[in-house]
C-alpha cells in the first residue's frame, strides 16, 4: 500500500485480528461449555451385581418403583419401611449444582439420591432423593433411571414434598387443614388414587414433573402424590400423611409400625418446627 508521499507500507487488516480473537473467544467458550456440561452430569452408581446385569444388555426386573422427592417424603420411608433390615442399598446417584453437591458414596445423607431393593422381592425398588435437582438435569437424571428399568408392568408410586403456600385455592379452610395429598396420574395408571386430584391452576414441578411426563410419553402406569405443609423442615405429621398412598403396596412394601416412633427422634425436633404460613 502506497502513501501520498509514495511510501509503500506493509498490508494490515484490523477485520482479520478481529476474526482471530472472535474465533478464539468462541474456542474458549466452547470449551467452558462442555467442562460445565461434563461438570453438571448426572452419574449412576450401582452395586457390583446391578453392574454386571446392566453391562450384559439386560435391565433391573421392577415391578414397583417407589421414588421419593423431599425430605419429609425421603424420611416416611425410613422411618416406615427402610428402617427393616429387608432392604440393601443397590445404588446412587450423584450431580452438582448450585444448591447441590456430588458426594462419594451411597451411605451419606447428603447423597443426591439412594436406591433400596427389597431383599425378598427384589423386584420392589425404592429411591430417596433428597438434594435439588437442577432444571437442565431433570431430562438426564430421568432418562438414565428409567433406562436401567424395565418397563413392562412396571408400576411407579411418586412421594413429593410441597408447601401450601404455593398450593391455589379459593378454599381457605382446604389449605388451614394442611398437611394434605393431591394426587396426579399417567394414563396407563388404572388403580384408585387415594387422594383427591391436584386441581387446576395447580401443577407440580422439578423431578415430580419430570417423572410423570417421561412415564406418561412411554406409557408407564404412574401416580403422583403431592403432600401439602404448611410446616418447614422435617415434620412426623406431614410423613405420616403419606401413609394411604402405600396401602395398595402393603403387600411388597410392609410399613414398621413398631418402629416409626423411635426412628422419627433421629429425625424430628418437634422444637425445630416452624410454619412458613402467618397467622
């Protein structure tokens, strides 16, 4: 290139720096893209013998899977039926999120979620989530559950913690009388619900939500019960509620009775619980 005064200057493109920077931007980007995507996978560990079946093309024979949402939820299984010595843990799950974080094993009570088989009829399942499961893994977590089971005659009970507070009604006495079930349900389900269904505008959310919808796509006979509190934290009233949702499963799932008393002390503070509603 040529100046007025005839020197002749080497050619520079600002355009082509620019493109460069842009594209390793981009490169940069990407790859803060995938460490994140890998970072906020969801990861199954299961026992040695689940592995081996799984590694062998063939899934785990379910005919009950008992998935429980929430604390109070997670905790009615404990105290009712895990508390037993007929069930050993099989698996778990691990992820990170923002309010969650990866633990190195099954045993933590900070494990994003545990699954039991019932030693007599391993064909029962029951998981206990108990840690927040992000919207972006909701698809994943589902996905890769579902995958390790069989879905021919599998029946799934859901056990989901709920505030009244987000509970919409005109109906203030229904929302006083709290703790309380509403129930939803695949199409394939063709048992009686044992509470009312959830009305609308209601919905459910978060793992709930992403359960029944994959359920209801594949044709998985599926019921969801929603417990209402107005209580925040671990309550032996709001567990006690879920009692009726596993009365058609007595016959695989016995609840301890005998026990629940001395299991809910290492569970319940009665001084430690408050309402989240104003009186």
């Amino acid at each position: 290139m040529a100046t007025f005064f005839g020197e002749v200057l080497s050619e520079f493109s600002r355009a082509v720096d620019d493109d460069e920077e842009d594209q390793e931007e981009n490169e940069e980007d990407e790859q803060i893209r995938r460490e994140l995507e890998e970072k906020r996978e969801v990861h199954l560990h299961w026992s040695s013998e689940v592995t081996e079946l799984l590694q062998s093309g063939n899934k785990l024979q379910c005919s009950d899977f008992i998935l429980a949402v929430g604390h109070n939820a997670a905790r009615f299984l404990s105290v009712y039926a895990l508390a037993s010595s007929n069930w050993e843990a099989v698996g778990h799950a691990s992820l990170w999120n923002e309010r969650s974080r990866a633990v190195t094993g099954p045993t933590s009570e900070e494990s994003a979620c545990v699954f039991h088989r019932h030693k007599e009829t391993p064909s029962v399942l029951i998981c206990q989530v108990i840690c927040y499961v992000a919207e972006d893994q909701l698809f994943q977590w589902t996905e890769k559950v579902f995958d390790c089971l069989q879905h021919r005659e599998l029946n799934v009970t859901v056990l989901s913690d709920g505030s009244v507070a987000d509970y919409k009604t005109a109906n203030y006495p229904c929302t006083s009388s709290a703790p309380f079930l509403r129930s939803l349900h695949t199409d394939a389900f063709r048992g009686q619900p044992v509470s009312p269904s959830l009305e609308q505008p209601n919905i459910i959310t978060g793992l709930p939500a992403a359960v029944l919808n994959h359920c209801q796509v594949h044709g998985i006979a599926t019921v969801v019960y929603q417990c209402y509190s107005d209580v925040i934290g671990p309550d032996s009233v709001s567990m006690e509620t879920y009692k009726p949702a596993l009365t058609k499963l007595r016959k695989s799932i016995q609840l301890d009775s005998s026990r629940s008393t001395d299991v809910l002390r290492k569970f319940v503070k009665t001084t430690d619980i408050q309402s989240n509603l104003y009186i």
